[in-house]
C-alpha cells in the first residue's frame, strides 16, 4: 500500500506540474525536501539522546518494567504478542502518556524505544509486527488532554475562550481511536504476515 | 479547572522526570552519569537511521504539494466533504493534516487568524489540529527507525483514524458551535 501512496505522490505531483507548465517546481520542491528532512533528523539528535539516556536509568533501575508489570492487566489485551512486565511495555506506557500530555519532544523518543523492544521481539525482520501496528494505531490517534500548541495560537489571535475547543477534541479523538484499535484487531486477525520476499 | 491541573501536571512533566528518574537510578546504586551516556549513544544512531525514510517520505509530499496536484484532490474530495457540513475553507487543512504537521499548522494558524479564533472556520480548524496526529510522519520516523520497510496495515489503520477524527471535528464543531 506504502509503495502505491507514494508513487502515487510522486507521479501526479509531476504531471500536474508538467501539464500546468510550471515542471521547475518540482526539483525545488524535492531539493528542498530533502534537505528539510535531514534537518529534522538532525534537531532529533539531541533530544533522543537525552531522553533514550534517562530511559537507560530508569531501564536499568527497573522502573520500565515495573510500569509495564503495573499495567499489564490493560497491556496484555491490547499486546496479546508482548510477554508480561517486557520493557517494550514500559516505553509503550511512557509514550501514550507523553502523548497525551501534549509532550511531543519527549514521547518521540519513548517510542523509538519501544520501537526497538518490538523490533527485538521481532526477530529484526523488515516487516512491521501486529505489536508494533497495534501500538502505532494508538499513537496516531491518541488523545492529547492539552493541545498546547494550538490553544497558544488561539490566545495569540485574541481568543475570547481559548480552551473552549478542548472537549471538541477529545470526542473527536475518541472516535478516531475507536475506530483504530477495532480496525487494527480485525485487521491483526484476518490478515498474516507476508512471507520474505527474494 | 480540570484544564488548569492538565496544564500544571504537563508543566511539570519533564522537569519531574529528569529530577525523579536519576534519583531513583542513585538509591538503585547505579552509576547515574555513566547509564545515561550509554543510553544516549543510542540517540545519535537512531536519528540518523531515519534519514533515508524521512527523505523518502518528504520529498514525495512536497512534489505533490507545491506541484499543485494537491489543490486537485482537495477539489476532487469537495463535494464529498461539504456534504458532510465543512466549510470549503477547511478543506486544505483537512487533507494536509495527516500528510505534513508544519503544513497543517501553517494553514490552521492562518485560518484561525483570518476568520478569527472564535469562528466556526476558526474553531474547526482548531479542532481538527488538535485531533489527529501527522501520521504518515510518526508512521515513517518510528519504523525508520527500526529499519521496518514493509507496515502491513499499518497505514490503513493511521488514515482511517484520521479520516474518522475528522469526520468527526465537522460533526462536533457543527453541533457545539454553529
């Protein structure tokens, strides 16, 4: 699907630009992309290294794996496929609840580190595990109690009620999780991983 | 007032964690200082593992953006979307949100500081930032960073997500504010 959406991307991007007569946009845009995106690589740098190092003390304490062990009841329906108390569920844990305090800096960084727990249980395989799926249907639509970001512009704009918008947001993310945790279930039990291709 | 403790508990999130956790490593007897670097080599190697994913993924959005093709989807969705009670102002936020979160926070600032923070345009566009997440960001950054190439359903999942938050951003705006 992955590899359709961005050809996709790619190929109606140029041809729109080549049939309205404007094809020199497009080696700016992709130049410039590019370059944009080693930048934000580059500004992750510091962050992930001073988080993943206090996760390292908080991993090597055991506190992940007592997080994880503390909500396991709740983990274990979610991450059939995750052994109980396994640190994968402790940064799991950490960054839904980044996520949800509006923390985007920190809760990138847990989730590198579950990442690399999944991907352990994962045998280092290419593919995505139903783990990691289930876990990035939760992040992507995971509810933020304080959209920071956007009520700073509204007060900037002159709001007369800044924080008005917030439970309009969180019903309208507990639908979209809704909707992707139960997609994310029906989808982990009718399909099957694809055998390595040569 | 629910908000206001919101608003302390996550400003007071990082600075608790960063005070909290090498305390606990120090009663663990670990060597704090020492635990940390070992952990934080890691940063380096994982941002930078991203990289190829990242350009990948940008460089297809922004041809697709600025050639244009993008203004054709938003009228091609139109009819669909204004169907459903959205303003035609809305429609380029709706469809950029998942694709790009500067993009999106470009055009949702604009909108808010065009139509007003406290109008329908303005509220709606506020709602549908604080919804949904730029998933095929996160979906590329966190699987780049395990080097996973094939998602499976993942991307099926992230967009319905998306398409559902903001489904339902139109519907709840309409109902709350209009």
């Amino acid at each position: 699907m992955l590899n359709i959406i961005w050809l996709l991307l790619l190929v109606s991007g140029i041809i729109v630009a080549a049939l309205n007569g404007n094809i020199e946009v497009v080696s700016q845009a992709a130049l410039g992309a590019a370059r944009d995106a080693v930048e934000v690589c580059f500004n992750l740098i510091g962050i992930m290294a001073l988080w993943l190092g206090i996760m390292k003390i908080a991993e090597k304490g055991g506190l992940i794996q007592l997080l994880a062990y503390l909500l396991n009841p709740l983990l274990k329906r979610l991450f059939p496929s995750v052994p109980a108390g396994h640190p994968a569920m402790g940064a799991i844990v950490l960054n839904l609840s980044a996520n949800m305090l509006g923390l985007g800096n920190a809760a990138t960084p847990f989730g590198m580190k579950a990442m690399q727990e999944m991907q352990r249980l994962n045998g280092g395989s290419d593919q995505a595990s139903a783990a990691m799926c289930t876990f990035l249907a939760l992040n992507t639509s995971c509810i933020t109690l304080v959209p920071a970001t956007i009520i700073g512009i509204r007060v900037s704009c002159g709001s007369v009620d800044p924080t008005e918008i917030v439970g309009a947001c969180i019903f309208a993310t507990c639908c979209a999780s809704t909707v992707a945790i139960s997609l994310d279930w029906l989808l982990r039990n009718l399909t099957r991983p694809e055998r390595r291709k040569q | 007032m629910i908000l206001k403790m919101l608003d302390t508990v996550s400003r007071w999130a990082i600075p608790f964690l960063l005070l909290a956790i090498p305390v606990y490593g120090f009663l663990k007897r670990l060597p704090v200082y020492e635990t940390f670097v070992e952990g934080a080599e890691e940063g380096f190697y994982t941002a930078v593992k991203i990289i190829p994913f990242l350009v990948g993924m940008l460089v297809a959005i922004s041809v697709f953006r600025a050639s244009g093709a993008m203004d054709y989807a938003i009228q091609a969705i139109m009819p669909l979307m204004q169907k459903l009670g959205a303003p035609a102002e809305v429609m380029p936020l709706a469809l950029m949100r998942p694709l790009s979160g500067s993009g999106a926070l470009g055009l949702a600032t604009e909108l808010i500081k065009i139509y007003g923070p406290d109008s329908l345009i303005g509220r709606m566009a506020s709602v549908m930032q604080g919804t949904t997440d730029t998933t095929f960001f996160v979906l590329t950054v966190y699987f780049g960073s395990v080097g996973i190439k094939r998602y499976r359903y993942a991307l099926l999942t992230g967009l319905s997500a998306d398409i559902t938050g903001l489904i339902a951003s139109i519907y709840v705006c309409n109902l709350l504010f209009n």
